[in-house]
C-alpha cells in the first residue's frame, strides 16, 4: 500500500523535475533569441545595399574637408545612418562591447563622417533623438578606436 508520505515524495520529485525542465526551457529560449538577434545583426551588416554604401561614405574619411552630401551621395549616407542606427539598436539584445567589438571601427568611422549630417537631418526633422543609438555607440567606438586622431 503506498502511503501518503511516498506520494508526497513523488509529487515533489515530479514537481521538481518539471521546474528544471521549464528553467531549462527558458535558459533555450534567451540562447535561441540571442542567437537569432546575433543572426539579424550580420543580416544587417551584410545588406549588399548597405555594404556598397558603406563604402562608398567609408571612403570619406581620412578626407580633410566634410564632404557635402547631395543626390545619390546623400541618399548612401541616409542608408548608412538608417542602418548603422538599426544595428546599434540591437545593444538591447547583443551585447555593446559585442557590437563595438565587431563592426566598432567602421561605425566609428561612418559616425565621424556623418555626424554633421545626422545634426542637420535632426534640425531638419524636428527630431533631436533621430540616430541616437547610432551617435551613441558612434562616439564610443570612435573614442575607443582613436578614430578622430587618424582623421
């Protein structure tokens, strides 16, 4: 006859059991989003779109005058801003240092190249938040990097 003592012990055994299997369930779960954050962050970076306007701003720098962006200049820069932004967003996800650490010096670069521009665009647009996430980690890479002292 099983006494009410063992049936205590094996609902607890059980109820144990399915704390570990949900804790672990949950441990999978932020691995997977994580993972799957890490994914969308080099999806962005290797947009073909972006890669080639990346360049082409990147290709900037080290100039001594600022460049003036107008026509399809303007709207490469424009992408570039849209898209450093996008990825420096993901900090919520991704680490920062992970972030910097990865694409640290040519998001540094590009905020040095494009900080006038992201200034006039936020004047223009009433917006003194637009690219924020991108004129943060900008400054910290191009701080870290010692960007501003090779321009």
């Amino acid at each position: 006859m099983i006494t009410k003592e063992v049936l205590n012990l094996v609902f607890t055994g059980l109820g144990a059991t399915a704390a570990i299997i949900g804790a672990g369930g949950i441990v999978y779960a932020a691995w997977t989003f994580r993972f799957n954050t890490w994914l969308k962050a080099q999806e962005i970076y290797m947009d073909k779109e972006f890669r080639e306007a990346r360049e082409k701003v990147l290709g900037y720098f080290g100039c001594k005058e600022k460049p003036a962006f107008i026509d399809k200049m303007r709207e490469h820069a424009l992408l570039v801003c849209r898209k450093m932004d996008e990825l420096a967003r993901l900090e919520w996800y991704v680490d920062k240092e992970k972030i910097i650490e990865t694409w640290g010096i040519p998001m540094g670069k590009s905020w040095i190249i494009l900080e006038k521009l992201v200034h006039d665009k936020r004047k223009h647009d009433n917006n003194e938040n637009k690219w924020d996430a991108f004129k943060k980690i900008g400054e910290e890479a191009a701080q870290k990097y010692n960007l501003r002292q090779k321009q």
